[in-house]
DNA sequence: CGGAAATGCCGTCACTATCT
DNA sequence: AGATAGTGACGGCATTTCCG
C-alpha cells in the first residue's frame, strides 16, 4: 500500500465547530479538498534497527465518543432497520459497534507505528550527524598533516 | 496566580488500496 | 463489488507552558 506523510505532522486545531450535522458537513468538504491538496510526501517505511516499544495508553474511553453518537450513517442504518423488523436495526448497530471498535485500535496502531517511525528518523540524524562531525574532523586533520609535509 | 496558547492523545469519519 | 485495513484530517478534552 502506498502511504504518504505529510511534512508537518502535527498542527492546532483553533477552529471549534460543534459536532452537529452542519460541522460535519464542513468537515467533510474540508477533508475532501485538504486530502487532494496535499501532493508532497514521505514513504513510512522503517528501514533502521533502532525501534523501540512504543507507549500505547490503556483502552480508556476518550470524550469525542460522547459527543456525537449517533452520526449521519448510523442514522441512515437506523432508519433502514425502522422500517422492517428490530433484527436489522440491532444488526446495523452491531454492525457499526464492531467497525468502531476495529477503527479505534487501528487508529491506536496508526499512531504507535508512526510514533516509531519518528523516533527512527530522529535516531538517523542523530547518528548521520555524528558521522558528518567525524568526517569533518578527520579531513581537517589530513589536510594538517598535508600542509606540515608541504612546507 | 490566572488565563491564553501550545501540545498531546483520543475517537471518529472519509477516503484509498488491497484482498477475497 | 463488497469487506477490510491503514491513515489523514478533524474536533474535543486534559495537561503543560508561557506571560502579564
């Protein structure tokens, strides 16, 4: 699968909309243009050795999953399931409880990789600047040595 | 010390690529 | 074609940092 990163990974969010139909309409348009938008990227893969466990936090339920439980989707499974039995409504339900469940611990491991992703970047430059420092040393003392044989 | 700004983490949605 | 996994983007909340 082909992944991009953007550069800028982390940004402040100074926008609050509600969490209302009309935000997520908002949302969703704005989500549509910034995804297209973006053109510049990285690969994520990690070729270093230098992973390191990463630290996931305990399952707790965060706040968002109370602020909007019952999107425009689940709505729409709702109101198939009104029309016939409670069985499909209990299904789409269901349905919708696992595919959040799964969505939330993938997003989990989205982060961790990505955390650990950074973390080895970071090690690289840390190590590539050391050499870089090295290199610079050891020409500087071979072209001492070259001028002492010179004169 | 209190409020504003910054940062971090989370859950959710939308979208895409891949699999079956 | 539908199911699924992965991920960017977003808003919300909690915590930390900064500044008057």
């Amino acid at each position: 699968m082909v992944m991009s990163m953007p550069l800028i990974v982390n940004c402040t969010h100074s926008l609050a909309f509600g969490c209302g139909n009309i935000s997520m309409l908002q949302k969703t348009l704005k989500r549509t243009v910034s995804s297209r938008e973006r053109g510049i990227g990285c690969s994520m893969a990690i070729t270093g050795d230098e992973t390191e466990a990463g630290s996931v936090a305990a399952g707790d339920l965060g706040n968002s999953q109370l602020c909007n439980p019952t999107s425009n989707r689940l709505k729409a499974e709702s109101r198939v399931g009104s029309l016939g039995s409670q069985k499909p409504l209990e299904d789409a339900l269901q349905k919708r409880a696992l595919r959040l469940m799964k969505n939330r611990e993938a997003a989990r491991e989205c982060r961790r990789k990505k955390k650990e992703y950074v973390r080895c970047l970071e090690n690289r430059v840390a190590v590539l600047e050391q050499q870089n420092k090295t290199l610079i040393d050891e020409l500087r003392a071979l072209k001492d040595i070259y001028q002492h044989k010179v004169e």
